[in-house]
C-alpha cells in the first residue's frame, strides 16, 4: 500500500512539475549582438579572395598612370568603379548563396552546347592573359627584392611553384586559402602604409579628387583603363563559386540573413581595396612629383624612383607589396580556373592533375614575356595595356550570363525590394562599363591598326559584330534555345 501511495506521488509529482511554465532564455541586446557576429563570421573569407583582384598588378599598374598623369584628379573613377563593381559582385554573391551553384556549372546547364563552349573559351582566354599579368608582377618583385640577383625567369618559376605549393592545401579546406588571402592583403596594406607615412598628403585636395568627377582630354583612356581594369571576367566566376561553398552556414542562419552577411561582406572588403589603391595613388602622386620624370614610372621601375624619393629601405617594401599583391592574385586566378574547368567539363574538382594544368598553361608564356619585355623600352607598360585591354574585351561575356541567369532563370527580383535595386543597378553598371570598354577597345584599334581601306572594313566589321553580341547575350537562356531550335528545323527543311 505504501509502495502504491509513492508511486501515485511520485506520478503526480513529475505531472505537476511538467505543467510548470518553462523559462526560456532572455536573448539581450549583447547576446543577439554576439550571436549576429558568430553568424556572419561564417561568411568571411570570401570577399577578401575577390577583393585581391582590385589589388593586383594590372590594378596598381592603372594607379601609376592616374597618378602621374593627373595626380589626385581621376580618383573618382577608383571610386565608382569600386560603387559599379559592388553591385556586380553582390549579384555574384548571391548567384551562389541562392542556387547552390556557380557560374560555370550554371551557363553549363542552363544555355545551349554552343554558347557554352563560346563562353569557356572566353573566360579561359582571359584567365590566361590576367595570370600572365600576375606571374610576371610576382617575378619583378623577386627580382627588385634581391637587386636583380634572380633573373626574371627564375622569379616566374619561383612564383609558379609557390602558387602550387599553396594551392595544394585545398585539399585541407577552402577556408585555408581564405586566410592566406587575408594574410596577403593585410601585407599589402601594411606596405602601402609604411610608403605613405613618408608622404605629406593634401587632404583638401585628395577629398576633391575622390567626389569632384574632373577628366582632362588627354587622361581619357587613362580613366577608361582604370575604371575596366577594377571588373576581372574570372572575379565574377570565382565569386559564384566560393558562396556556393558555402552550403551549410546557409542552412545555419537562413537564407535571408546569409544574403545580408554575403552583400555587407563584399562592401567590407571593397571599401578595403579602395583604401589601398587610394595610398597608392597618394604614394605614386607624390613620387612622381619629387622624381620629376613620372613617364619612366612603371612596375619595373618604381622600385628605384621610390628609392631615389623616400630612401633604399623603402624600394623593398614596396617589392614586398608588389610580390604580396601578385602572389596573392594568381592564386585566385589560377583557383578560378579550376572551377571554370570542372564547371564546364563537369571533370573532378579534386583531380592532382588538373592543379597542374591550370599552372602549367600560362608558365612558358610569361617566362617569354618577363624575359622579352624586360629587354625592351616601356615592355611591361606595353604588355600591361595589351592585356587589360584582352581582359576588357571579354569581362561583358561573363557579366551578360550573370545577369541573364539572375534575372530569368533565378528570378533573384522576387526576393526582396533590395534584390530589386540591386539587379536594377547591377544591369545598369555592366552597360556602363561595357560600353567604356567597348569604346576603349575601339580607340585603341583605331590608333594601332594600319591605315588602309580593306583593314579598316575589317575593323569595323569586327567591332560590329562585338556589340551584336553584346546584345545577344543580354537575352534569356530560353530564348537562346529557342531560337537555336528554330534554326535546326530550318536547316533540316
């Protein structure tokens, strides 16, 4: 009986005390501010690997011509041209974040076999010609640091194995490059810092610059190069892809949030790159004005005129930069590669061989090109403009796809009202820059192809059929396989 009794208490007990109201945990201010950062540090990382490409070479190439050429006047256009390129890259962010996919794989599934092989053919020439650009810059500043003991071919050997040394640790974790990014802008910033605490800055002047949009005729295409020279084709490729990696932190905060954390992370690290290629603006300003022959300013040579300015010390911190700011960038270029390669090949990404063919491709040529260049008058300014000119004619065949799979496919309009606003600005930017490229392009062949009536057709002919694909690509994947469905029952009949 008094077993009884117990176990009735004791049923009643356990009753009662599940009935009680269960307290919950006051979430504080501190505590949702704590909880908000956990959360978005899961998304750091991939902004500072697409922040890299408005750092590298053929973009502190761009910052010594403005400065020379008009000091702090065309500072603007770094400013809007990072404003242009932050849409741009936040609708990449959340290309990735929203399908779970990237670029590559995208255009793969989604256009018809032809288009998509037009585009792999695109994206992988200008892949190419950007990172001979970076090896090349990473070869100067090994051969600026040790005073020309390493040759120029050597450097380009020495960058090549590095960036496959580094590389292999993607098979650690994506979120180990990450950091060695981070390490690698960080050492830029550090250098470029120590450059200007030895300049005497006009504030007054720098801000003017920067708000006041000023263009003198003879810096036009100084402005056009450097505006088409802050948007890399491979940028918007490796954007898609890193966000698509990150599946699971998407899970974790939902979707909506993981598309706040990806849009303020880009304008984080933007606002980093702007900092940076503003000091260098500063720095080359100056050196150029205390030097008195800013023409003779170039990556190969701004090693000694900053000596000759600020003193020996300061030429290997500036190697150090330049070397950060090229190792830094081919690594991302030559891990873009890897994810156009196995996005439009649908081949392993995890292949040993395939980090050996995205190295191999660009090692002979920029060993030519260091070597050859090196022995001519003004041969990295040459090879710097003949190759951002390359990567300016082929940017809209990554932008175009972008856009039209954002806008059709994904329908990224109907999520929210910035989604809106910013596919709104998005398009509006890459007409902007397409077309100063476009023009850019078209003044640069009219100054450099020879004269005669049958070259100039040609031309002409050929730029007209440039902006009839720019057109083209603005429509639809569905549009495009209609129509190419149209055109086989044409040709069958």
């Amino acid at each position: 009986m008094m077993m009884e009794t117990s176990r009735v208490a004791e049923v009643q007990l356990t009753t009662n005390q599940s009935t009680l109201p269960v307290s919950k945990p006051v979430l504080t201010r501190r505590n949702a501010t704590t909880l908000w950062l956990k959360d978005f540090l899961r998304f750091i990382g991939p902004g500072f690997l697409v922040a890299i490409a408005f750092l590298d070479p053929g973009n502190i190439a761009a910052d010594v011509n403005q400065a020379v050429g008009s000091g702090y006047e065309l500072m603007w256009v770094t400013c809007l041209g990072t404003i242009l390129s932050w849409f741009i890259q936040c609708c990449c962010a959340r290309l990735g974040v929203i399908s779970g996919s990237h670029l590559a794989a995208l255009i793969r599934d989604n256009y018809p076999p032809v288009i998509s092989s037009f585009l792999f053919l695109f994206i992988t020439i200008a892949i190419l010609a950007t990172d001979m650009l970076e090896v090349v810059g990473g070869a100067i500043a090994i051969h600026g640091i040790t005073d020309g003991r390493i040759p120029l071919w050597a450097g380009v050997l020495l960058t090549c194995i590095a960036t496959f040394v580094i590389l292999s640790l993607k098979w650690v974790g994506n979120r180990s490059l990450e950091y060695i990014m981070i390490v690698f802008v960080v050492m830029l910033a550090i250098t470029m810092c120590i450059l200007c605490s030895k300049t005497t800055v006009d504030v007054p002047q720098m801000f003017l610059g920067m708000v006041y949009p000023r263009l003198p005729a003879s810096q036009v295409s100084v402005a056009i190069g450097a505006l088409g020279a802050l948007v890399m084709p491979h940028n918007l490729y490796l954007h898609s892809a890193l966000m698509s990696s990150r599946e699971d932190e998407v899970i974790v905060v939902g979707m909506n949030r993981a598309l706040t954390y990806v849009t303020i992370e880009a304008a984080g690290t933007l606002v980093i790159s702007l900092v940076i290629n503003s000091i260098c603006i500063i720095v080359f300003a100056l050196g150029s004005k205390m030097y008195g022959n800013g023409s003779d300013m170039g990556l190969a040579t701004i090693g000694d005129v900053l000596a000759d300015v600020f003193g020996r010390g300061y030429k290997y911190v500036w190697y150090l930069g330049l070397l950060a700011s090229a190792q830094a960038s081919t690594l991302t270029t030559t891990f873009t590669a890897q994810f156009v390669i196995t996005g439009f090949t649908r081949i392993k990404e995890d292949s040993i061989w395939l980090l050996f063919v995205t190295r191999g491709l660009t090692l002979v040529p920029s060993v030519v090109i260091a070597v050859f260049s090196y022995q001519i008058h003004d041969g990295f300014a040459a090879m710097t403009n003949a190759l951002n000119i390359v990567d300016s004619v082929v940017v809209p065949f990554a932008i175009q796809p972008l856009l039209a799979l954002s806008t059709y496919t994904l329908e990224m309009w109907k999520l929210d009202p910035f989604a809106k606003f910013m596919l709104a600005m998005t398009w509006v930017s890459s007409w902007i820059i397409m077309g100063l490229n476009t023009y850019n392009m078209v003044d640069a062949g009219r100054s450099t192809i020879p004269k005669q009536m049958g070259v100039q057709v040609c031309f002409y002919i050929a730029v007209a059929i440039y902006i009839f694909l720019l057109v083209f690509f603005s429509f639809s994947p569905a549009f495009m396989h209609r129509m190419f469905d149209f055109l086989e029952v044409r040709w069958r009949r």
